[in-house]
C-alpha cells in the first residue's frame, strides 16, 4: 500500500494542478469592505460591510473599560448594511470591532452630546487563505497583502500527505488545483502561511 501511494503521489506531483494568475478584483481575491460612518444629526452609526464571502463576521462595540455595549454574529452573507442607534448610551470613547477570518477592524468612535464622531480607523489585515471547493479543484489564494509569503500547501488523507508544494507567493496570484488523480474519499486541505495552518476539508465522489 505504501508503495502504490508513493507512485500515486508522484503521478499527483506531476500532472494534477495548474497555476494561474488572475486579478485581485476577481471572486476569491477581493478584499473585504468595512465603513463605518456617523448619521448626520443623529447619534447613530451607519454600517456597510461588502466581500464577506459569507464567512462568519464578528461585530462588537465595547466601552473604554472593555465591556461590551452591543454585538452581533452575522452568518452566510455576501454583504450585510445596518443603522446602529446609539442614543440611549452615555457619552464617552468607545470601540467598534469588526473581524471575520480575513480582516480585523478597530474602528474608536467619540459620543459626545447630540453627535457621534468617527475617529482614526485601525485596519490589520489577517494571513487566512481563501479556499474555495467546486467542480473537483481546490482554489485557492491569500488574503490581500503588500508582501510576499512563504506558503506551503498540503493534500492529506487521514494523517498521510499525499501532495505538498512550497512557495513564495503573492496575495494576486490565485491557484488551482484539479483534483481529478485522487481516489474517492475524504481528504484535508492544509495551507500553511507564514507558519499558521488553514484548512479545508473536501470529499470525493
């Protein structure tokens, strides 16, 4: 059995992907839209989020001691648009978080008499790779980033490595790999960026 998967993974290494470029505004590659703005003459926040991708997106804001104020999961959503009222809290610094497996927001806000005012945003931007199943291919391509990453991708089954490959990628290439050459059954998906792991499972009929 070891050898028929040693020469099964050899076959796998040499004719069971392709690599293409594609552009980052492209499904897969689009970064996450996050605004967050003050209601002219209201003490409310205006909330626009975009790209989700209907990954689980976190939404919390909390005062300056940490406690939290108000909060919401919002689940399976390509996009998700929301007026928040703050009126019936106290004046005062508070915090908007906003994160999902992408992107973390830390957005602080000033509420102070009748109006709400936007302070400096903090964006950091998350490692976590998209990973995207259908038609027997893996697609797959890094969050947006400025700087290259040192990638390495694995396919398992159960706890043997079937294919690996490693790399220095940018976030605008996004890659493929066809899933034609592996028997049916169940398989990991394992994508490790710059040392932290992602993964995926995906079965084969």
């Amino acid at each position: 059995m070891k050898n028929l998967m040693f020469v099964f993974s050899l076959l796998f290494l040499c004719s069971s992907f392709s690599v293409f470029a594609t552009s980052p505004t492209e499904k897969g590659g689009i970064a996450p839209i996050v605004k967050i703005k003050s209601v002219e003459n209201e003490i409310s926040l205006r909330l626009y989020f975009a790209n989700l991708l209907q990954q689980t997106t976190y939404l919390e804001l909390v005062d300056k001691n940490g406690k939290s104020v108000y909060n919401e999961t919002i689940a399976d959503k390509a996009s998700y648009a929301k007026k928040l009222d703050l009126s019936k809290i106290s004046n005062g610094t508070y915090t908007v978080f906003v994160e999902n497996d992408r992107i973390e927001v830390t957005q602080p806000i000033l509420i102070a008499g009748s109006e709400i005012t936007v302070l400096e945003e903090k964006r950091i931007e998350k490692v976590a790779p998209t990973m995207e199943y259908k038609d027997n291919a893996i697609f797959f391509q890094l969050a947006p980033s400025l700087r290259a990453k040192r990638v390495t991708v694995n396919i398992l089954q159960g706890e043997e490595i079937v294919y690996e490959s490693k790399e220095i990628m940018m976030s605008t290439m996004q890659k493929q790999y066809t899933l034609d050459n592996l028997y049916r059954g169940t398989y990991t998906f394992r994508v490790i960026v710059d040392g932290k792991a992602y993964y995926k499972k995906i079965a084969i009929q």
